[in-house]
C-alpha cells in the first residue's frame, strides 16, 4: 500500500509492484472500490503515518494488517439493520412505531428511539463485531391505533445483514 496523497491510497498485489509504483489499483476517500487481495503475511500493509479506517462491506471479511511507524487501521465491517413493524391483526405496516436497539450485554443503546416510517422500517448501520446479541423495544401507545409494547431479542452477526420483522398487537386499552 503506497500513499499517494491525502486522498488517495493504492494497493498493489505484490511488495515489489508497491515499490515500483506499478499495477495499482487505486482506493480513495471519496470512492467505494471492492479489493480481493491474499498475501501469505498481512493483506494490507499501512504505511501512511496517520490514522486509516478500511470499510469492509457486502459480508466480507476482516483484513489482517500491519500498520507501519506511526500508522494505525480501523476496520469497520458495517452491516445493514433494518427492522419492520406489522400490526398482526390487519397485516399491514405500521408507521411512527417508536424503536430502539440496545445490547443484551450491558443494556447500550446502539440505535436511539427513531420513528418507523411510511413503510414501517427503521434502519441503520451497525458493526457488531463477530457478534452482537441485542434486543429490540417496539412501542406505539401516544397516537391512535396503538399498540402493545414487544420486546423482541436478536444476533447480529459479523457480514450478514440483520432484517427483523416485529408484529405489534393493537391495545384497546391504553387510554
């Protein structure tokens, strides 16, 4: 891996293609290039001096890296969390459900109370890990129809996008 400028860095399939600046294949800031690399050592080597953070998406897996003097590298292996709320009674979507995500392990929450919308779907980007066991608060009892609260309990897994389909049963007797 060369740095090129503040922008930009290339990667190259071989050290001596990286000294020679010859075959690369470019990475940008402002770009979102897919690479296969494999190298019986790390898979990328960051010589850049500074701070680097790879996003690996689409289910690919973690790079090994070797970071040069001065040279640090976060991997953010980001996956989709999309949740949908369904009245169970009409089987149809729910808008302005109030979700919220939080971590079984110590109760943090990794996605704020936001509003379903139109289409009843909530979703954001989330980087578990190797795993992250969560569960899910799904709530709507301020505007009518409303609905009984559902607590509901998941795994995200490193790769694979989380998609959850929550059915909220109408509550006749909140007031």
């Amino acid at each position: 891996m060369n740095v090129v400028d503040v922008d930009t860095v290339t990667v190259h399939l071989t050290r001596s293609a990286a000294i020679a600046g010859s075959s690369a294949i470019n990475l940008t800031t402002s770009g979102s290039e897919t690479q296969s690399l494999y190298s019986s050592k790390a898979a990328i080597f960051n010589d850049s001096g500074g701070a680097i953070t790879i996003n690996v998406g689409g289910g690919g897996s973690t790079p090994s890296i070797r970071n040069g003097s001065g040279a640090s590298a976060t991997v953010a292996n980001t996956v989709t969390v999309t949740i949908k709320t369904v009245d169970k009674a009409l089987e149809t979507d729910i808008q302005n459900v109030n979700v919220s995500v939080y971590k079984q392990s110590d109760d943090t929450e990794i996605f704020i109370p936001t509003l379903t919308d139109v289409n009843g779907e909530v979703s954001f980007g989330f980087d578990p890990g190797v795993s992250t066991d969560i569960y899910i608060i799904a709530r709507k009892g301020t505007s009518s129809p409303k609905y009984v609260r559902e607590r509901v309990i998941g795994t995200i897994f490193q790769g694979v996008d989380f998609n959850l389909t929550i059915l909220l049963t109408p509550d006749d007797i909140v007031g």
